[in-house]
C-alpha cells in the first residue's frame, strides 16, 4: 500500500505543477487509499471506487460523481504505473453535469445585502463584510482570492490591486474604480482604528485580528441572504460566489446594450476574471436568458442589414 501512497503523492504533485490547488481533492484522494487499505487493496478497482464514492448514500448525486471523478483521474495516471488498476468510466453514477443557472443579483439585491451588514451589532464584523461583499460585487473576484489579499496587494497610488495565488496559479492585477479605493482606504482606517493589536498582514481581518476563514464568511453570508429576503429567489437561493456570476453578466449586458463589438472583449473579460480559457467566460452568453435575448437581438440585427 505504500506504493499507492507514493503514486498519489505523485500524481497530486503533478498536478499542482500545472497550476491546480487540490484543495478538495488531496482529500478526498487520501480518504479513497485509506478506504483500499481497510480493503486490504493495493490497487484501484472498479468496484471498490463505486463502494467508495456510494458509501454516502445521502449524498447528492453530483457530490456521488464528482466523488467518482476523482478517483478516475487517479486511476488514468496510476494505470500507467500499475496495469493492474482498473479505471471507472463516467456513466457509472448517472448524473447530469449541466451547470445551473446562476441567480444575477440586481443593484437593489446587492444594496439590501450590504444595508443589513452595515447593520451587524460589531461596527468592525459590520464594516468587514460590508468592504468585502462590495469588492466582489465590482470586480467578480472569487471568494477566496479576496479573503486571502494582503495589506500589500492594495496599491492604492495606481488604484489596483493584485490579486495573488489563484485558482489556477497565476497572479492577475485589476483596475479599480477610484470610489472603490476610497471605500477599501476606509475599511483600512476603521479595521486599524478597532484593531489596535493584530496578528496579520492580511487586508481583511476578524474580530481577534486574524484572517477571516472561508466557512465563517459563507455563514455570515447565509445569514445576511435570510435578513435581507432574499433566501427563496428564483432560480434558486443566491450563493455569494453569484456575486462572481453577477458582475461578469452585468459587463457583458452593459457591453451589448451600449453597440460595442463584444468579442474581442471578451478575452479581456477572461483575464480579468482569471480564466484560463475563454470558453469558461463564453458560458456566461447563454446561461442567462436576459444575456441571451441581447445576444440573439444584435445576431438578427446583423442579418438584417447583409446584402
């Protein structure tokens, strides 16, 4: 078993070589040999990988598949290693991987979220998430990339900030609205004026002075969702990562409604939001049907007007 401990020790080093973080899936992955280890299994099969995506019988499907994916991808590289690894294919848990349809906040959702932060009992609690949620409401920054940015990622002179360690391994500098600087200039005097004693260079900080944690924002952002009347909007509850969703949607409507030619934006959209493939980006055009309606107008628009 040790030789299957080697080969994911491998494979996740590879892995993070090309630029994925496998925050979730070294878990995961090391969960599976422990669970082929109480099997008395030094290799993968088939049948052990279903027993152990399906052990959660409460599970959602998509977690059950995702779960499965993993271990085939391990199984593709180990197979190279080992001929004796068997590899699951990917109708093994029938699931649809359609991505749902993101919930676009409107200016007045994202004005009720932020008044019922500023109304958080802890002025520094209330001021935190205040600053927080409204950085990713302009600029599409993914949750985490904001949570981690340092005091020195802030470049206050040139009104930009550099947002470090992505997903994907790449680090990415984005203009900011000079009203934005000004709201994150006094985040940074309140948090300092209510932290004497802090224990971190990070921009955004908890009550005790330390980094916030990922969770702990979800729930406070649960939790806003609910003061705020929001929870039970269609197409289903508003997740904070659709404040991402949000502003990618908004730049490309804002785009179609003031004529300008969108496609070769939307590159500059993909870096912006620190894609790595424009496709990523082409999603957004026909997840949303109000996206899609502007797209179809100027299509017939254009064919209208050919000789």
């Amino acid at each position: 078993m040790n030789d299957l401990r080697h080969l994911l020790d491998s494979y996740l080093a590879t892995r993070r070589a090309m630029g994925y973080t496998l925050q979730y899936a070294d878990r995961r992955l090391l969960e599976f040999v422990g669970f082929l280890e109480t099997q008395g299994s030094s290799f993968i099969t088939i049948k052990l990988a279903t027993a152990w995506a399906t052990q959660s019988p409460e599970a959602a499907p998509r977690t059950l598949t995702n779960r499965l994916g993993l271990v085939r991808q391990f199984a593709k590289y180990t197979h190279a290693f080992d001929p004796r690894t068997e590899i699951p294919t990917c109708d093994l848990i029938p699931y649809s991987r359609r991505r749902p349809e993101p919930y676009i906040y409107s200016p007045d959702d994202i004005d009720k979220i932020l008044e019922v932060a500023r109304s958080l009992p802890d002025p520094l609690i209330a001021a935190t998430h205040v600053t927080l949620l409204g950085l990713l409401a302009v600029t599409g920054m993914r949750i985490h990339e904001a949570v981690q940015l340092d005091r020195r990622d802030i470049d206050r002179g040139q009104c930009l900030v550099t947002v470090r360690g992505t997903k994907f391994g790449k680090s990415r500098e984005l203009p900011l609205d000079p009203s934005t600087m000004v709201a994150l200039e006094a985040y940074a005097r309140t948090r300092d004026r209510l932290l004497p004693l802090q224990h971190s260079s990070h921009f955004f900080l908890s009550r005790c002075g330390k980094p916030l944690i990922y969770n702990c924002v979800h729930f406070k952002f649960h939790r806003l969702i609910d003061r705020a009347g929001l929870a039970h909007r269609h197409p289903r509850r508003p997740r904070i990562h659709d404040l991402r969703h949000t502003f990618a949607v908004r730049t490309l409507i804002n785009w179609y409604r003031s004529g300008v030619d969108v496609e070769p934006r939307l590159p500059l959209l993909s870096t912006y939001l620190g894609h790595v493939n424009p496709n990523m980006t082409y999603w957004y055009l026909t997840a949303v049907p109000e996206l899609l309606a502007l797209v179809s107008e100027r299509a017939e628009r254009a064919h209208e007007v050919r000789p």
